[in-house]
C-alpha cells in the first residue's frame, strides 16, 4: 500500500512538472515570436514617410500610415481580429495593445544625444537617426497549472532605425 | 523475486515521464531555431524585396542542420519570388508572402507502449505571414 501511494504521488509530480514544462517552453517561444513582431511593426511602420520633407534630406514619417501599417501587421503576426482581440487558435488570450513612438526631424534634434526607454520594460535604445520604436503588450501568458495563471503580461519592444550611409 | 519482477513493470512505465520531459525540451530547442530562422529568412527578403533562391536554399539548409529527422523535401516552402516593390501604400502589391512548414516527428516518448501510433505521434508546425518590401520602385 505504501509503495503504491508513493507512486501515485511521483505520477502526479510527473505530470505537475511535465505540464510546467511545457507551458514554460511554450511562453517562452511567444515571448520570442513578439519581439520578433515588434521589430517587425517598427520596420513597416518606418517604411512611410513624406517625400516632399525626403526630398529637402529630411526623414518625417507618416504616421498616420505607419500606424496603420503597423495595425496590419500585428493583427497578421499575433492572429487578431479587428479589435485585436485572439482569434480562435491563437495563442494569446487577453485583449493585445501597442505603443508606437515616432522620432524624426518633426519633433527631434540629431545633433545632441536622443535615448529612448520604454516605461513598461526598460527597453532603451540610443536615437542618432529616425526611428520608429513599437511596444506590444500581449497580455497573460497561458498556464495550465492555477498556481502560475498570474505570472504577469508580456511586454516586448522593438525599434527600426534609418541610417544614412 | 515477485517485487522484482513487479518493480521492473513499473519503472518501464515511469521512465517515460523523464523521457517525455527530454523530449519536450528537445522539439522546444527545434522549434524556437525553427522560429529563428524563419524570422531571418524573412527579414532577408525584406530587403531582396523577394524570397531569392540563395535565402530559399539557405532555409532548407539551416532546417535540416537543426532537425535531425528530416530531409529537405519534408520542408514545405510556399514564398513570394516575384520581385515586389516599396509603393507607399500598404497594400498587396508589397507584401511578401510566406508560408513555411516543417513536420514536428516525435512529440510523445514511448507512444508505443501507449499505444499511439508513429503516424499520430507528429505534427506540422506553420510559420505563416507578410513583410513589407523595402525596395524602392526603380
């Protein structure tokens, strides 16, 4: 009796550790896959800017284009629908929102140093060109196990930058 | 020599937890390069303005290199090659398009003391999406 009551109970670690697992390895891959997205949003979004300011050597965005862009693009990458709320299949499970920050010669000076820090993350990038900086916060994290559900949301930041060459 | 012979049923049971928590971590390690390779893939095309043979060739490579279990024609690769170019609008004509697959073969140890079959015992994983072209129209 003693024997069998142990090895239910190391089945039932087994299966606590094993679920852990899992649900660890997965959240890490999306945590991956949204930073992969940010960089990905700043990118598109940086992709749009006025051609009459970029004729006279002067990178402005269009931001109203660029947000829409950048709207597409996270709704495409983290399968969202219109009210970026998860799609069925999805990994995410909470409402998605973003932040985008535009940094061009409309509202920033080159010439002296520029540091951009995310207040949700800390992520900090130096701005010496035009960049475009998106942040992506996904919401919890999906675990199985009642004991992790909470952890926190995940919030990501990526930035595109023009260089001049 | 009953306990032993009992103990011996057993552990060839329990063993399979461990040996599914290696697993785990195993197809965890794959698809997170998987994941990587892709992502560079595509940021690659972003500037090419097109999936080129080279990065089409290079996927296939890196994928392989990484899962030990496959060949290349596993892989399915379904991307944009025709060239597109930066218009400023946002629309289909600068997306480049990607759909890649790569089956996952093993995802539970010891399927076949639990009765699952080799056939059920996989899956395939799907990295699918746009990026923009950031080639300006010549």
């Amino acid at each position: 009796m003693k024997e069998f009551l142990i090895g239910i109970s190391v089945i039932i670690l087994y299966c606590i550790i094993n679920v852990f697992g899992q649900d660890f390895n997965l959240d890490m891959r999306q945590n991956f896959n949204l930073k992969y997205a940010a960089n990905e949003c700043s990118a598109s979004g940086s992709l749009f800017y006025d051609p009459v300011k970029y004729s006279e050597g002067k990178i402005v965005f269009q931001q109203d284009k660029s947000k829409e862009a950048i709207e597409k693009q996270i709704k495409n990458l983290l399968k969202l629908d219109d009210s970026f709320n998860p799609l069925p299949g999805s990994y995410y499970q909470d409402k998605i929102t973003y932040k985008v920050y535009f940094y061009d010669y409309n509202n920033t000076d080159f010439s002296i140093p520029n540091t951009h820090k995310d207040v949700d993350t800390g992520y900090t990038v130096s701005i010496t060109s035009p960049t475009v900086v998106v942040t992506i916060n996904s919401g919890k994290s999906r675990y199985r196990l009642t004991l992790f559900q909470n952890i926190g949301s995940t919030i990501r930041s990526g930035s595109h930058t023009w260089k001049d060459r | 020599m009953k306990s032993l012979i009992a103990t011996s049923a057993v552990l060839i049971l329990l063993v399979i937890f461990p040996l599914q928590t290696v697993l785990d971590q195993i197809n965890h390690k794959k698809l997170r390069d998987f994941d990587e390779i892709v992502h560079n893939a595509c940021e690659q095309a972003r500037t090419d303005g097109r999936f080129t043979p080279e990065n089409i060739e290079n996927i296939k490579k890196s994928v392989t290199a990484k899962f030990h279990d496959i060949s290349e024609g596993d892989i399915s690769i379904n991307v944009t090659t025709e060239m597109k170019y930066r218009l400023d609008e946002d629309d289909e004509r600068e997306h480049i398009n990607y759909e890649i697959k790569v089956p996952l073969k093993k995802i539970v140890a010891g399927n076949l003391i639990l009765g699952i079959s080799d056939a059920d015992n996989q899956v395939v994983y799907t990295q699918k999406g746009y990026v923009l072209s950031e080639v300006p129209m010549p």
